[in-house]
C-alpha cells in the first residue's frame, strides 16, 4: 500500500483508493466527487455525488434526479480517514478545487479555474498542497488576459456602435458560466437582452444565487423589430443555425479565450472577438502553482505537454496525465448545450 | 500608423465584403497620401525587402518575452503566424505610435544594411513600445503579407468609391513594376502618365470553372473552344522595340524566358498578346515538372535554354497598333491574332498559336475535352466569341471546363497544423499508399484542401486522440482515415520517396465506408504515368 499514490489516474477517472472515490469521473462509478457543473466534469451515472451547494441546481437540472449531497467552502470531511473539502476555483459558479488530505499528504485537484475575479464566482483562493493538480487549457505565453472591465468596455462600446449603425449585436458564450458573466456586465443602459433558450434555461436555475438583469428569451412570440439594435446572447452552437436569421440584421462576436487566436475568429466567421476567458492565462497559471508551495505538478488537460515540460525546466516535478476533460477544446462549441 | 492598424484591425474584424469596403473607402479618404500608397503597396503585395531574417526575429522575441526559444517555437507552431504569436508573447503595452505608416516603412527600408545589434534594438524598442494590435501590423510589416480577405478587387473597389476612377482603369494603374517608395499618390493614381504606360500590362480576365452542363450556355454555335494549357498564362508586350513579358501573379519574368528576345522586330510595336508560357523540350509540349526547371531561376544557362525551351501558345490580343482593343468581340481579336501568325511564324520563332475549335454540338465538345490528356492539356476554355475582354475573374463570357482529375485513394498517414484561418487546427495532410507488400504505407502527396470546415473539425479532434509521434509541428497517426485524393497530373520524380510527383493533389472525399486494406497501392498510382 505504501507505494500507491494518494490519487491516481486511471480509465474512469482520478481515483482515490483509500477512500474508494473518484474526482470528476467520466465514466459511471459508485462515489463522485464533483468539481463544477461543466458536462465535461460532472457527468451522467454515478450512483452518489458529493459537491459544493451551488452546484446542485446546475447539476441536477441537466442530469435530472440524482444522489448528491451538498458541502460548504473548506467543510472537511472524510471518507475511511481521507480528509476532504472544497475551495473556490472561479471559473464559474460552484466550481471548487477539491483539496484531499491523507495522513499530512494534501493534494489539490483544481478542476478548471481562474485567478481573476469575475464578481460572479467566489474568486479563486491558493490552497497549499504537495501535490497539485491543474488544467492548463491555456497554458502558452500567447495567453494574456486583460482585466474584464477593459474587456466589457469593449463589448458595450460594440454594442452601442452596432445600434448606431442599426444592427443587432449577437453574442456567443457557453450557457453555463460564460453567458452569466456577459449578462452581469453588459450594460442595460443601451438597451434590452434577449438570450437563447439554453441561456435562459441555465440562467433561470442561477437566479435565486445570482443577481443578473431582466433578460428576454427569444420565443416565435419575440417580434424580429423588437430585437433590432439590442443584444441576444447565445450560445456558440446557435451560430450559423436558422434560428439567428431572426435577429437579421446583426453583427456576430464571441466571448472566450480561444478569440486570442485570430484564425480561431476567422474560421468560424464571427465578426469580433473578445478575449474572455474563464481559465487561468499563462502568468495566471505560473503565479497559482507558485502560491501552493507544491513541489508536484500534475497536467490534465489543455497543452499539458509543452506547460509540463516548461514547468520542469523551471524546477518543478511536473508530468502529463490522460483525461477526458475536454482536452483541447478550441474546436469544440459544447460544454453544456448540446445536451 | 494608428490609422493604418486601425483599417487593418477594421478589416480582420469583419467577414462582410461590403464592411471591408467601406472601412477601405474610409481610408484612403482620409489618411495621408504617402501612406495611402504604401498601403496600396502591401495590399497588393509589394513589401520592401526582409530586413530581419526571422530566425533572428524569433530568437530576439523569445529574449524579451523570457522565455525559452523552443517555448516561442512551440507557440508559433500552434498560433499559426509568426507576426501574431511575437505581438502575443512580448509583455503588453497600451501606447500607441504618432509615427506614419510612411515612416515606418523607411525606417523598415534604412535597416537592412544596419548591423544585427541595431536591427535587434530597432525591434526591441518598437514591439516594446507599440500596443498589441500596433505591434503586430509592424511585424507584420517586416515579416509577410496580410492575409485578411482583402483581395486586389476589393481595395480596387474602395479606391475607385474613394476617387471616382473607374475600377478597370484603376486596375491597370497598380499594375506592373512600380516602388511604392519613390512613387507618389498622384504620380500612382491621380495622374496620366504616357511613359509610365511602356512596360505595363493589362489586368488578365480569368475564367471560372463551369458550373453546370455545357449546353446550359445555349447555343453551341456562339461559342469557341480551345484547349487549356497547363503553363503561365503570360502577357507578352512588344513596344519601343521593347519586350516585356508579365506572369498572371503581376510578376515582370522578362529575363527568364530570353527566347522571347526574338519577338522583338518581328511582332510590330504597340502589340500585347496573352498566351501560355509552355516547356518545350524536344520539339513538343512537356510537362509542368519540365517548366519548373525554368521557374525558378533568373538567369538561364544555355545548357537548360536548349534542353527545356519554351514557348509562347497565344491565345488572345489585348494591344494592336498601339491601341487597346479588349472592347472587341472576341472573334475579332482572333483574327487579328491569326492573321499576325500567319505573317511571322517561323520555326525559328518561339510563337504557337492556341488552335480554336467550332462544335456542332456539345456532345462533340464533350468528346474533344476527352482527348485532353493525350493532347496535354488541362481540358478546354470556352470562350463567348461575341465577349470583350474583361478584367478579372467575371462569369459569363469565359468559362474553364477542365477533366475530370485522376484519383487514388489513400491512407492519412501525418498531420500538421495549418496557418491563418487554420491555425491551432490540423489541417495540412500527408497520404499514403501501399507497398508491393502491401505492410508499408508510402507517403506519396500532401494536401491541404478539400474538406468542409465542419470536417476538418471532425478530423482535428481525432488527429489529437490518436497522435502516435510528435516532430514539432507534425504528428504521425494511426493509419485509419482513407481519403479519395485527385490530382491534375502525374510524373516520375526522382526527388519524392514514392518516385511520382502529383500535381495539385487535393482530398476529393473523406472515405468513411473504406478500411485502410481497401486503399490503394503505390503501383495503382505508378498505372496512372501517362
């Protein structure tokens, strides 16, 4: 027993053998311990599930009636003498790192996170560990954030310049998490939010935990005039399908931190990208795993070669392990929609 | 340069064409005429010489961004763009440049002869100095061409709206040899100019590619027909017993064809003829694997002037006694065409005339575009015999019906991620073919094209689930896609590992009802050798 890791990666998931539990398993296993709400990390079929408050509404509005129990930040608890807890990521609602304890070795999983604070997740905070394991969905140094509220004065200058000119701006952002953020921020001075249905449907489950302004679903009820010179915000899969043709004439941007990338706009003919990301940039990543004083560092998911050989040629024990977290997901415009 | 990264930010911001235009037209309304030049330079690709190698570029971004060379490299491998990933990776700045565009290009022009120190700090300052957006339009600047989906046509477009020039006249004013840095916005644009006129060429018309059935376009009989050859299509002026030879890419190639010296004196001045450059090796029609040899080089040694000569296969005249006659009906430029052929053909003379075939019917042009391979041509142009010649690529008049390419079908063996618009996605392919044994897969052909948007998506998602070796930018797969993959031609080449050379190879099909077994083998391919 003495040679088995604390927590190990194996086909279903990140196994813990001494308390017989996975984090964020993708495949169907007994005990779950879940990080956040993205289908990628909380997926369908475990028997139990055990995850911070906020999550269970997320949760079981896509997933339906489950077993799951709710935890508080940093409640510990243990399951056959591991300790156990939750910390916030802020990567979006709910989301925790989950910091795990056996006999003085702590290891932390953060799931995915963000060091910036949004105003709509509890903001990030640095747990000390030995062993830390993290996503580095952006881990190149072409990744640099700027801070959101330079970002959202661009998005409101663009929407007010787009009702100038006459035309409906058209927003894309996951409906989980992204699309909460952008309602917050986007100022109703300028006029009214429409959203897709998915957004509306995820946003409803959040109200009661989150102040957001009035929005209005798009239904055949919602006249084209009404919409013109106002912003719908939707969710990326919605691009280029007939359903937009109502918003005619408008104006296209995405809202992600893929949008570095200007081929990644070109490619999928959006008009604007914003640079807006609920992930750690590079400095953000580098800065995180310095404040847990880990010596380990383990890659999960995102460019986890190249971040993990960087990181040992800085000094630290750092590896890559498989998982199916949306690994490289640039591609990829379904977090939680296509469901 | 404000303004100018400003238009080019405007431009990478929109799909829309009429957008584009109207950012253009904005432009070059308001921006100081030296620059207005310089942009009418880049747009059409005419950068000052590279004063950086970029090697030396990479090297000095990976120093001031602190972090490792292989880091940078990697970086760029997967933004796609060396201009970008430099803009992305150097620490943020917010200041903005007062400096013209105008300036920044002679500053760009006064640094090649610098030493590498003073190149180095000429950089560093300005990519420290400039905002993200302004640093990579100055990169940019240095390093490559815009690629921003503004085509000549457009920016012509917006000129035109922003001068009140015709759009053709325009056209015929940006082209050929001129130096955005000794020009001026009037000299360029504004003003008439007879001297000017000597060497300058005509905007080539383009055909596209036939739709639908040939008989849609009527009446067989208002139509003429010729082969299309598989050269350069050139125009070659005789004026001031001057000869000029201009390539369909504005490219003045006068010096690589010296046979054309012979025109000079024989054709009379004031004559522009629009044609095929085609090898000639032996007395017949080569291959394009035999114009290659020419391409390339800018001096021909007389050894290759005799092995590969060339030819001019004319198809067309633009320019008769000094007048532009492109407002005639095709017909009519034919025989003046044929009638000067008649007069100076010679062996001795490297001039063919492109033969025009009259149907009586389209089965019968049908069955002669069937011949195409034995004659070695591309297949034919169809050509309206009452249509002018217009300017650029225009529907209607002119349409290119080409065979029908050979196919293989063939194994994805490795990937590698694509640049621009394809950056950060896997994209660029190399197939395969059996062996003799049929246990080897031989790489044969890359292509790049040919898949829709959602299937390259597809195809980059499985690309990183089933990477077997990574060699920088290239990944070696699991063989298991089979790809339907065309070509226009086919010879042996002792350069390739497989011993054939494909020309234009392109994925026609994504095979997904085909086992690896099923592809095809290198000697299928070896068949196809004419």
């Amino acid at each position: 027993m003495k040679n088995t890791p604390l927590l190990a990666f194996n086909d279903k998931g990140i196994y813990c053998a001494q308390a017989d539990v996975y984090l964020d398993p993708w495949r169907p296993v007994d005990k779950a311990i879940i990080s956040h709400g993205h289908a990628d990390h909380s997926r369908w079929g475990h028997k139990k599930y055990i995850t911070h408050h906020s999550n269970i509404p997320i949760i079981k509005h896509r997933l339906g009636e489950i077993n799951v129990s709710g935890k508080d930040w940093n409640e510990t608890f243990s399951i056959n003498n591991v300790k156990f807890s939750f910390h916030p990521a802020g990567h979006i609602i709910g989301s925790a790192q989950i910091r795990v304890e056996y006999k003085g070795e702590v290891w932390v999983f953060t799931g995915d996170y963000k060091t910036e604070d949004d105003g709509v997740a509890k903001p990030y905070e640095p747990v000390k560990c030995h062993t830390f394991i993290t996503e580095c969905t952006f881990g190149l140094p072409a990744f640099k954030w700027q801070p959101q509220e330079e970002v959202f004065a661009e998005i409101n200058n663009w929407w007010l310049q787009n009702q100038a000119e006459g035309r409906t701006s058209v927003i894309f952002g996951y409906s989980l998490g992204k699309a909460q953020r952008l309602l917050k921020y986007l100022d109703t001075s300028i006029g009214k939010i429409y959203t897709h249905g998915a957004i509306e449907n995820m946003t409803e489950v959040l109200r009661p935990q989150l102040e957001m302004p009035e929005t209005t679903r798009i239904t055949r009820d919602v006249k084209k005039d009404e919409i013109k010179g106002n912003i719908v915000v939707a969710p990326p899969s919605a691009h280029g399908t007939p359903w937009i043709k109502k918003m005619v004439p408008y104006v296209t941007a995405s809202a992600s931190g893929w949008m570095t990338f200007r081929g990644a706009r070109r490619r999928r003919a959006i008009d604007r990208g914003f640079v807006l990301s609920d992930h750690c940039d590079w400095q953000g990543l580098l800065s995180s795993i310095k404040e847990t004083g880990a010596e380990k560092v383990i890659c999960t998911h995102g460019y986890t070669d190249i971040f993990s050989k960087y990181l040992r040629e800085i000094g630290y024990d750092a590896r890559t392990e498989q998982t199916q977290y949306e690994e490289e997901n640039a591609e990829q415009t379904s977090k939680t929609e296509d469901e | 340069m404000r303004q100018f990264a400003e238009l080019i930010k405007t431009l990478d911001s929109t799909n829309k064409t009429t957008l584009k235009v109207e950012a253009l037209t904005k432009y070059f309304n308001n921006a100081p005429d030296r620059d207005k030049v310089w942009t009418i330079a880049i747009l059409s690709h005419r950068r000052p010489p590279r004063p950086v190698n970029t090697t030396l570029m990479r090297l000095w971004a990976s120093e001031i961004a602190n972090i490792p060379l292989w880091l940078f490299e990697e970086s760029y491998h997967i933004v796609g763009d060396l201009a970008e990933t430099i803009a992305l990776v150097i620490p943020p700045s917010s200041a903005s440049s007062e400096k013209s565009l105008n300036q920044f290009l002679q500053e760009i022009i006064d640094l090649k002869p610098k030493s590498e120190e003073e190149k180095k700090e000429y950089l560093k300052d300005n990519w420290l100095s400039l905002n993200y957006y302004e640093r990579f339009v100055f990169t940019k600047l240095i390093t490559g061409s815009f690629r921003i989906g503004v085509s000549q046509k457009l920016m012509t477009r917006a000129l035109s709206k922003a001068t009140d020039i015709d759009e053709d006249i325009l056209a015929y004013k940006m082209m050929g040899d001129w130096n955005p840095a000794k020009t001026t916005y009037t000299k360029l644009i504004l003003e008439e100019n007879e001297e000017d006129f000597l060497s300058k060429p005509y905007p080539f018309y383009l055909a596209y590619a036939i739709e639908d059935e040939p008989k849609d376009l009527g009446d067989v009989s208002e139509w003429s027909a010729e082969h299309k050859w598989d050269g350069i299509r050139s125009q070659v002026i005789v004026r001031n017993d001057e000869l000029f030879v201009w390539s369909r890419g504005e490219e003045l190639v006068t010096d690589k064809y010296p046979e054309f010296e012979k025109f000079v004196g024989v054709i009379p001045n004031g004559t522009v003829i629009d044609g095929e450059i085609l090898p000639f090796p032996e007395g017949e029609i080569g291959t394009f694997k035999d114009l290659q040899t020419r391409i390339g080089r800018k001096t021909v040694s007389k050894n290759l002037l005799k092995k590969t000569p060339v030819i001019l296969k004319a198809y067309d005249v633009l320019e008769w006694e000094g007048e532009d006659i492109r407002q005639r009906a095709f017909k009519e430029r034919r025989a003046i065409l044929e009638k000067l052929y008649t007069e100076v053909k010679s062996d001795e003379l490297p001039l063919h005339l492109s033969h025009t075939i009259q149907f009586k019917n389209w089965e019968e042009a049908a069955e002669e575009r069937e011949r195409s391979r034995e004659v070695k041509s591309e297949g034919l142009m169809l050509k309206r015999l009452d249509s002018p010649y217009l300017v650029g690529r225009k529907k209607g008049d002119w349409w290119k019906w080409k065979v029908d390419p050979l196919t293989i079908d063939a194994v994805l063996t490795y990937a590698m991620r694509g640049h621009g618009r394809r950056s950060n996605l896997f994209t660029d392919y190399t197939f395969g073919l059996w062996d003799e044994k049929k246990e080897e897969l031989v790489t044969f052909a890359k292509a790049y094209s040919g898949l829709t948007d959602a299937e390259f998506r597809k195809l980059d998602a499985w690309i990183k689930k089933n990477t077997l070796e990574r060699f920088g930018p290239v990944r070696s797969v699991t063989p298991h896609h089979v790809f339907e993959v065309a070509f226009e031609g086919i010879a042996e080449s002792k350069r390739h590992k497989s011993g054939v050379a494909t020309r234009f190879p392109r994925i026609l099909r994504w095979r997904t009802d085909k086992k690896i077994e099923e592809a095809n083998t290198l000697e299928d391919l070896k068949a196809l050798i004419p």
